[in-house]
C-alpha cells in the first residue's frame, strides 16, 4: 500500500492553499488535502500527525492541533506559525492535546449554534486557485452571526446554508460604508434579541422583511423549504441591518432612567433611523422593557 506522503509533490506546500480569515481548521485541512487529491485523514498521515475522534465534513466537526502538529503544517503549508494561527478560529486545545510534545490532532463535533458559515466562493477560490472547494468561516468576535462580503456581494447567517446566498437583489443588506462606532456585546445582544421579536410576531418591519426573504429565496434556488426553511434559516440576515441600526441606539442611552420625555425622544429618533413613519411599541414589546432596563 503507497502511503499517502509519497503522493505529494517534491517541494512541501508547493500549491501554497491559503486559509480565509477565521477559517475553521477543518475547513482549512480538507481544502488542503483536496488540492492533492487527498483526504484530510490522509494529509494527516503523511505529515506523521496522530489523530483521534471521528471526522465529519465541515462544519458539523474541527479539529485540535498539539504545537508539533501545528509546527508540521506550519512548514508543509511554508505559511509562518504565526500567521496560520491568527488565521485559523479555534479554541485553545485541551490540556490533554495542548501539553504534550507530539504531534497529534483530535476531531471534535462542533455544535450547531456556534458552526462556522460558509464563506464567500469568489474569496475562497483566491485563496485556494487550484480548486474551488467550499470554506467555512467563523464570524468575527462580539458581532452578528453573519458572513458578509460586500465586494462579492455574498453573505450567510446559517449553518445549515449549503452554499453563501447572493444578496446582490437585495442592496439594502450592504450599507454603503461601516458605521464609525461599533456596539457593545452587550447592546448587540439586546438589538437582536428584539429584532428576532419583532420578526417572529411580524410587528413593526414584517412588510419591508418579507420583501427580502421573496427577493432572496428568488436569487438563490439552492434554498428549499423544509424543517430549516428561509424564513427561519435567513432571519438574522434578513434583520440585520434593522439589527445593527438598534444597537447603535441603545449603545448611546443614557446609564440613568429615563423620562417619559426622553423615551418618546428616543422612540422619534429611532423611527427616522429605522425610516419608520413611527414606533409605538406595546407595553410588552421587548424594547419598552430595554427602555426601563436600569
């Protein structure tokens, strides 16, 4: 039996496949191995890299590197240590993995809630010339759940996407330029959780929402209703610039209680944001209790 490492060309790395920023390593590893005409078992193998756990395509699994591992793709890849760690998202490997001197490597499922998304093909396929596999991407730290390219004018907000969604029917997606000061986590988390409800109970922006979930299930055939529909599937995507445009306003309340005055300010203002006639939420929307969060 020819063991995998003999397939390989005489120079290591010599089709230089480089890792997307906050790539999975998984990812990273079978679109590596593919550029050889390998699996990522066998890419492992060859690099006399030890592996346990039971391997899944991407996203459902990743993987954990030792140092020595690391070092080995490090110098197979001719990419420096430094740059694939910041490249590659990962977690800190347990100590079983993280304090040993050999160079093993454990596959681990990954669950769905926090599964990378796939990333934009034009950019992929930049980074990986030889062939054009899927790459999975974890979103960046303390944002939305969202992949989006704004150059290719592709994004996902779903696992359970096969593929990143064209959004080039929908432009109001990709504001035309980064607002200046992000939001805390902490106004992030509140803005999506009313928005969600907000969505979920069709109040408020149900109108201008539905109108992009037709536009995008209309661009992108490969969505197909089922348990995981579009509606449910596409729901951060399609809040997300409502999302955003409610956590810079909450980021800017005052830390002391409100008067009535202030919150039917606040409300004014953030209905001309929204480009809402007007915002009068119940008494048991999510944002009123937000208001009165103090």
């Amino acid at each position: 039996m020819v063991r995998a490492r003999t397939m390989w060309p005489s120079q290591p790395g010599a089709l230089r496949t480089r890792p997307l920023p906050r790539e999975a390593a998984a990812s990273y590893l079978t679109r590596l191995a593919g550029t050889y005409q390998l699996t990522a078992a066998q890419l492992l193998d060859g690099l006399d890299i030890a592996t346990t756990g039971t391997f899944a395509a991407p996203p459902a699994t990743d993987i954990h590197l030792s140092a020595e591992a690391a070092h080995r793709l490090s110098a197979f890849t001719r990419i420096p240590p430094a740059h694939l760690t910041r490249a590659l998202a990962r977690q800190p490997p347990p100590p079983s993995i993280g304090m040993t001197h050999t160079a093993i490597a454990r596959w681990h499922a990954v669950p769905p809630a926090v599964q990378p998304l796939p990333a934009c093909t034009a950019c992929t396929i930049r980074r990986s010339p030889h062939q054009a596999a899927p790459a999975w991407i974890h979103p960046g730290p303390d944002s939305p759940r969202i992949m989006m390219c704004a150059r290719h004018q592709q994004a996902s907000s779903d696992s359970r996407h096969p593929a990143p969604l064209d959004i080039r029917s929908v432009p109001d997606l990709t504001p035309p330029r980064p607002t200046a000061r992000r939001a805390t986590t902490a106004s992030l988390n509140w803005a999506s959780t009313i928005t969600t409800r907000w969505y979920d109970h069709q109040q408020h922006l149900h109108q201008r929402w539905l109108t992009r979930l037709d536009r995008l299930t209309n661009a992108n055939p490969h969505l197909s209703p089922g348990p995981a529909s579009p509606a449910l599937t596409c729901r951060n995507l399609i809040t997300y610039p409502e999302t955003l445009t409610l956590a810079t306003a909450l980021d800017r309340l005052s830390p002391h209680p409100l008067t009535r005055a202030q919150q039917t300010a606040f409300l004014r203002h953030l209905a001309d944001r929204l480009r809402l006639p007007r915002l009068a939420p119940a008494g048991h929307d999510l944002l009123w209790h937000r208001l009165n969060a103090r």
